[in-house]
C-alpha cells in the first residue's frame, strides 16, 4: 500500500488504496500524506486513490533550496506514469492545489479533471511574500516549532478547535517531523509561483473549488470575488470549516467529489 519511487536523486513516498477512477491527492503545506488518511480510506470505497508526500515533507527527500510548483508536479507525474493509471482526477489542498494548477498548465491530457480544496489560482501576495520569509528566517534559525504551533491551529475555524483536537493534535506531529531544509524549499517555491487563473478559466475539464466559509487563511468573500470558475467549475462552500474542510465537514466533501466522478 506503501510505495516509494526515485526522483531526481531522491526518494518519493506514496500511497496507493482502492479500485476504480483514479484520483490523486496532494496534500498542503506543512503536512504529509498522513493528513489525508480517514478522508482516502473512505474514497478508496468508491476510487483508486494515490496519495504522495511532496518532496520535503512526509518520507520524501529533499531535492533542492527551492521546490517550485513546476517541480513539484513534474515529481507527481513521475509518481502517475510509475503507476500507469490512466487519466486521473487531482485534489490538492492549499499547496497541494498550487501543484495541481502547474500540472494542469505541464500535462493537462493526463488529468480527467481538478479541485482545488482551500486553495486558489493567484500568486502570492506581497502580505504573503514577507509571511513566508519571515517564516524562512525561523526556520534557519532552528526555531520551526514556532510556525507549526500557530499555523495547524490556525488552520481549523477558530470554533472548531476544541472539537477536533485531536485532528489538530494530529496535524502538529506530522508537522513536527517536516524537516526544516524541506519547510524552507517549498516556502519559496510557493514566494515564486505565477498567478495561474488564465490556466483555470481556461480548462474544459470538470473543476470543483472547495471553501471554507471560516477559513482563517483564505478570506472567502474576499477569495471568490478574484478567481474565475472555467466552463464547467462548481463552487462547493463549507459553511462549518476553516482550511481543513477534509476533517471538518468529511462527509459533505467526499459527497461532493464522489458525486462528480461517479456521475
């Protein structure tokens, strides 16, 4: 169920469960493909469900000082094409949805359509440029724990927290065993990702857009009124969630994608 490949002098771990129309899961910053594991099992039911650990996080080596978003799914696409899978629908989460988009633009023929959960088509802004290299500078002073501290519970809606402690419990010891090189890495590949909204409007593939309505790190008002569906998009909103709807409204979300696959 555990595989692992090499890439570009180094290892890559993935996760392969279940049978049917193949969807590959990506996960967001600071997590690995652990995150996903009540979410995939329930979607192995119905799918063939691959799960990776992007290259610095999870069991997955670090390939560079920057892991671009071209990188990063150059990595998902040899994972794919080790599986021989044919065509497969893509979910990424925040991160996981910036490498989703660049696959788009590099291999769209592989793709059987796209959902972007908590995540979104933009570029970084400037706000989260110097975010981001504030957290570069914690992290290369050997202080990481400080960002996962605040980030996962940040992560959650903020009325959540006490119900899924434990999700949040969880979300920090996968956090907590990121390496700092790897945080580092894909942090400034995410400083230096383009805006790739042209690339989604103009997909003919199915694409759903998953939100939280209390997204502590994706204001929705303010997110929906600057991204673009294409021809066939669907909005899906989670009126319960923060950025983790995949834990906080589970059974709404997996309603909403195995809806489309299966019909």
């Amino acid at each position: 169920m555990y595989h692992t490949i090499d890439f570009n002098n180094t290892t890559i771990r993935f996760k392969d469960e279940g049978k049917g129309p193949g969807i590959v899961l990506l996960h967001g910053y600071l997590e690995s493909l652990e995150i996903w594991s009540e979410f995939s099992t329930e979607l192995a039911e119905h799918c063939r469900v691959v799960s990776i650990d992007l290259p610095g996080h999870g069991k997955s080596g670090v390939i560079g000082k920057v892991h671009t978003m071209e990188l990063l799914a150059q990595t998902v696409k040899s994972v794919m094409d080790f599986l021989d899978t044919g065509k497969y629908f893509m979910i990424g989460h925040s991160l996981g949805g910036y490498v989703a988009l660049a696959f788009l633009e590099l291999f769209p023929d592989c793709l059987s359509g796209l959902s972007l959960f908590h995540s979104h088509s933009l570029a970084d802004s400037n706000e989260a440029i110097e975010n981001r290299k504030r957290e570069i500078k914690i992290v290369e002073n050997g202080k990481k724990d400080l960002i996962y501290a605040v980030n996962i519970p940040k992560a959650f809606a903020t009325d959540n927290l006490e119900k899924f402690s434990e999700q949040v419990d969880y979300a920090k010891k996968i956090a907590r065993d990121i390496p700092g090189d790897g945080i580092v890495a894909v942090l400034n590949g995410m400083i230096n990702r383009p805006d790739r909204s042209n690339i989604l409007t103009g997909t003919s593939l199915p694409f759903l857009w998953i939100l939280g309505r209390k997204d502590n790190y994706i204001p929705y008002e303010a997110i929906i009124k600057k991204v673009e569906l294409p021809k066939h998009g669907k909005l899906i909103t989670l009126e319960n969630s923060g950025h983790m709807g995949f834990m906080e409204e589970k059974q709404k979300s997996l309603e909403a994608i195995i809806g489309l696959l299966v019909h």
